[in-house]
C-alpha cells in the first residue's frame, strides 16, 4: 500500500474516530504446520466482513495483530464466522503456548 507521500505503508488506513480494535498478542509453538497459510487466509476473510476497517501485524518472539472494526456487532459476527472458529479452534490446539485478546474502542489517533 502506498499512503499519500507515495511511500510504501504497512498501516491500516482507518476512518476519523471513534472506531474498535481486537489486539491479538501470542507466543507460537515451533514449526509452522499450516499456520502461514491459515494466517493469509484469515486476514482475506477478515477483509471480507461487514464492519472491517483494516489489519496491522508484526511478529517477532511474539506476535501482535490489531484489526480494526466499525462496531462492537462486527467483532461479534467476526468471532462466530464458522471458518474464524476452526482457525481460533487449530490456534489453542497446534500455533500457541499462549495467547491473549483485547478489544477497545479508539477515541483517538494521531501521527504522520
């Protein structure tokens, strides 16, 4: 994605405030075992939603995934998404010793 100085952004492009974001930090278990595949196919189902605002993510020794959401009723109809569930389901069972999930409200964002 290029953002308007024509340089190359890996940020989501949200709306003007207020707006929800689901914070997904984990820790991985070794060896992908489908996790990579399942990982892009998540964030092009996620793109397909009713609500979806974007998704940014980066991965080190843990993970962080934030994706953006218009409303409360979007994560929900995102959390029962029957493809969703197998991937959470596959997630606790195979990709991580540990995982967390916030969600919150932005009031507010600002930067360059």
């Amino acid at each position: 994605m290029k953002n308007e100085g024509g340089r190359v952004s890996f940020l989501a492009k949200t709306p003007k405030p207020p707006y929800f974001a689901v914070i997904f930090s984990s820790i991985r278990t070794e060896g992908d075992n489908g996790y990579g595949d399942m990982a892009t196919r998540m964030v092009e189902l996620a793109s397909e939603q009713p609500g979806f605002l974007g998704v940014e993510s980066a991965r080190e020794s843990m993970g962080v995934t934030v994706s953006y959401w218009q409303d409360l009723e979007s994560i929900q109809a995102w959390k029962k998404n029957v493809e969703h569930c197998e991937a959470r389901q596959l997630g606790r069972e195979q990709w991580y010793s540990e995982f967390k999930v916030r969600i919150s409200r932005v009031e507010r964002e600002y930067g360059v």
